[in-house]
C-alpha cells in the first residue's frame, strides 16, 4: 500500500499491452523553443518605468476611482480580455518597487533573468551543450528503470497532497512481488477529480495522401479538476510540459464572454464547461468520443479529433457527478446527478430522456457487462440500487444498505459475474454477489481506516482491485481474502514471482 498525507481521489487501470515497453522522452521542438524566445521579447520590450499612475492604468483604475466600488476594484478589461489583478497601487508599493529596483530592469543584464534558448535548451536532435561526457551505462541504467515489461501493469491516480500539489501518478505494480511504484508523474493545474483511461490517440498525418487519418491504438488519459477545461495527456510521453488536448477552458486571448457561476466575467472557449469538470467516460466503441458531466449542470459529448464539443445536454438540474457509456451500445449514454435521478439518454437524440429518481444524491454508475440491460447507481446516503431497462417501471430491482455513509464508488468485475465492489466514506471496502439479483455480502474489509474514494477492478489481472482514498492507495489482491477466492475465483492462485536459487545468481 502507499501511504502518505494526500488525496487520492481517483483510479483507472491502463489496459495490458497498451502502453509502450519504453515510453518517448519529451523534447521541445524547435518551435516551442522560438515561442519562448517570443515570451521573453515580449516581457522584456513591457518592462519599464514604474509609476502610480502607470500601474493603476494597467488595473483599469484611474485617479479617482472610488473605492467603494468593490465590483470593479482589480479588474482590468480590454476589448473583451479579463485580468485579475490585486487591486489599485499605493505609495507603499512604490517603496517595495523601488527596493527591489524594479525601476531599473531594463538595466539589468537580460540573460541573468531571461535565460531562455541556446543557454538552457538545445534544439531538438542536437547534444546538450552542458553534457561533455557520456556514460553508456548510466544510459543504460536509465531505459532500464522506465522499461514496461509485458507482465506489468499501470495504475494512473489523481493526487492531491498535503501542500495542496496536484499530479497524476501513472504508478507500476509487479503482480508477482505485490510492489506498487511510481513509474511517471504529470503535474496538473488543480485538484484532479475524475479519470478515463482512453485507447485513442490523434490523427495522423500521413504524406503519401496529404490527409489525417485516423489511428488505431493509443494511450492517453483525460483527466477533469476543478478548472472547466478537460486535459488529455499521452502516457507514453514522459516529462510532457502541455497535454496534447485541451477541451475547454479559459481563453488566455481575446475571444467571446461566456459568464461562468463562480466567475461572471471570465472568458471561456466556446463549448466549454463553466464549472468543474467532475465526470468523464471514454466511448470504446467511437474512439474519438469523449462524455463529461460537470458541477455546471450540464453534460457535454466531445469529438477529440475535431478538439470540440458536438452536444450540450442539459436534463439535469444540479451537478453531474457521474457519465458512463454502455460497453455495447455506441449511443447509450447513463447521467447520474446531485439531483436525485439518473438519466438514460440515448445521444442521436438527446432531447428524449427517460429518468430514474432515487432518494439521495447520486456518487457513482455503472453498468453490468454481463446483463447489458442492467445498472447500478450508488448514493450518498450509503445505499445502491439496481435498474433493469427491460422492467416496465423505472424503478430498482432491488436496493442495497450498502454502508451506512456515501457509497463513493462502486465497480463490477469484469471478468467474474456477480461481482460487485463497493467503497464508502465510512472507511470500508465490501464485496457483494448479486447472483439472482439478490445480494448477498461476501467479505466487508476495514483495514484501511482511511477514508475511500474510489475502486476499480483490473480486467487483465480480475483479482486485483485498485481502492484510493484519504491518505491510502492499495492495489488489493482478493485471492487473499478466502471467503472472495471460494465464492468468486474456485481455487485460483495468486502469482509469485519464482525463487531465485543461490546457482541461477551465479
């Protein structure tokens, strides 16, 4: 188990195979490395003398603005373009800037401040200027330790740690030898709260035909915080600066105002959610789709190819906490909602919607890959109910007092039938089997006493399950449960790494 002070608040498992034995290295191109020279030009040719009445102009404040205008105060707007900003400059910020020489930049040696180019990077392809020795071993020593061998398995993790910090972990666990690493990091720009592991990846140009076409593999994950953009990052690139998608988010550059609840002025991509991003599910059968529920109200279904939402649905009433495609069907889509219903929408016709209501706010969906007309929505009042599409009445099949706190998530095996995981806030792991739709607890586990956010079976390895929570991330092999292995997994045996005998090492 990882134990440390930090949330980790979500899980995905990547498929086995998918991921490249020994991921690309990032290197800026040439490009990137002339848009920086460009930041710096430009930085540099805005610095100059510092004055009270310059630097209230650039707040958008004049002389003799009131200062009871606490609407306005340290907001400057420019032809569409917002910037937040402190507020109006006084005589002691002239001192502070006189103290520091900030008079006085324009004086100064740039390349003491500003060494951005040839002195810190080297054009792509080239040798690092700084770099006059080679070790081949240490070369060697350094492919060896991002090497993914074809038993491993990868576990991306949204974490937030102590110092507020946020990054996904891609961590690596070793079946045989229970040990759980971190193989990469990407830092992300705040809280994570949903994951979706996608086997997609961009078009491709290709140079006999002149066009972009589509690929077949990929190995990417879209990651939602509380910012409204969504992020997709290419887990086979290590040391990536930027995701190689943006969906959504603020605009940086001029552009239309679309008002967001939380801040009425900002400036928004068209498209883009307005709020937190707090529910994304990748389509398997349509590999460019992308679903996302939002604390905006709305679900949104983006073309990752185009890079742009191609519908807003907007049946719900509060927040979307939960989006889940069916496995089967391309265009089946499950909303579950702080509104108290789940909602089935089928997306070539989106106004036709047909709800579920359930007596508390929705935590999780799922379907049941093994009954396609079955789902399970767990809620905050510790409960989980079942929905079947072929009962004439929308209401569950049967309903579960799981835990006696929110059921935070729920995840069907989905390799063995019957077999539902469930996490809680109460601090608790449990293991249902639901044959008949009657179930029946298994095995009710507390030894985390942490509190669980999240659970995930692995569905090349089906007696792992990943759980994450307050403080606490475990990979969890049920086969050491033995209530779980005689019920669920008839005599199967975990994997051990062989014995190394004193002559193998010789």
């Amino acid at each position: 188990p990882v134990v440390m002070n930090a949330l980790f608040s979500s899980v995905a498992w990547v498929r086995r195979g998918a991921a490249l034995p020994v991921p690309i290295k990032y290197e800026l191109e040439n490009e990137e490395l002339d848009a920086l020279e460009e930041e710096k030009e430009e930085l540099l040719s805005g610095i100059g003398n510092i004055n009270l009445k310059t630097l209230n102009s650039l707040r958008g404040l004049d002389d003799d603005d009131d200062e009871d205008d606490d609407d306005d105060a340290g907001i400057a707007e420019d032809e569409g373009e917002l910037t937040q900003l402190p507020g109006p400059v006084t005589e002691e910020d002239l001192k502070l800037a006189e103290r520091f020489g900030l008079d006085t930049y324009d004086d100064e040696d740039e390349a003491a401040f500003f060494n951005v180019g040839a002195e810190v990077y080297h054009k792509k392809g080239e040798r690092d200027p700084y770099i006059t020795t080679r070790n081949t071993e240490d070369d060697e020593e350094e492919v060896d330790d991002v090497v993914i061998k074809e038993g491993d398995a990868l576990l991306l993790v949204g974490v937030t740690d102590e110092e507020e910090f946020s990054h996904l972990n891609v961590y690596l666990y070793e079946e045989e030898l229970s040990n759980l690493y971190i193989h990469h990091d990407i830092v992300l720009p705040a809280f994570p709260l949903c994951l979706s592991w996608m086997n997609y990846s961009p078009p491709k140009f290709n140079p006999e035909t002149g066009l972009l076409e589509p690929t077949t593999t990929g190995n990417m994950v879209a990651v939602g915080t509380f910012n409204p953009e969504i992020e997709i990052w290419d887990l086979d690139v290590l040391d990536a600066i930027e995701p190689t998608i943006k969906l959504g988010g603020i605009l940086n550059q001029k552009g239309k105002r679309i008002p967001t609840k939380k801040n009425p002025r900002a400036l928004l991509v068209e498209g883009s959610h307005s709020d937190s991003v707090m529910a994304l599910h990748w389509n398997g059968l349509v590999r460019n789709i992308l679903a996302s529920g939002s604390a905006d109200y709305t679900v949104k279904i983006w073309d990752l190819d185009r890079e742009t939402c191609i519908e807003t649905m907007k049946h719900h009433t509060n927040k979307v906490q939960s989006v889940v495609w069916h496995k089967d069907d391309q265009s089946m889509l499950l909303t579950g909602s702080y509104d108290h219903t789940v909602a089935l929408v089928d997306v070539r016709t989106p106004n036709q919607v047909l709800k579920y209501n359930i007596p508390s706010d929705i935590e999780s969906l799922q379907w049941n890959p093994h009954n396609p007309k079955s789902f399970v929505a767990s809620t905050e009042d510790g409960s989980v109910h079942c929905f079947d599409l072929a009962s004439p009445k929308a209401e569950p099949i049967w309903t579960l007092s799981a835990h006696h706190k929110a059921v935070s998530s729920v995840s069907f095996n989905p390799v063995v039938p019957n077999c539902l995981a469930t996490v809680s806030v109460d601090k608790t792991l449990k293991i249902w089997d639901i044959t008949d739709n009657r179930p029946v607890l298994i095995f009710n586990y507390e030894g985390f006493n942490a509190q669980l956010f999240s659970c995930s079976w692995y569905q090349d390895s089906p007696n792992l399950l990943a759980v994450a929570g307050k403080d606490k991330l475990e990979v969890v092999d049920v086969l050491d449960w033995a209530d779980v292995q005689r019920r669920f997994f008839h005599g199967r045996q975990r994997r051990v790494a062989p014995e190394t005998s004193s002559s193998s090492m010789e």
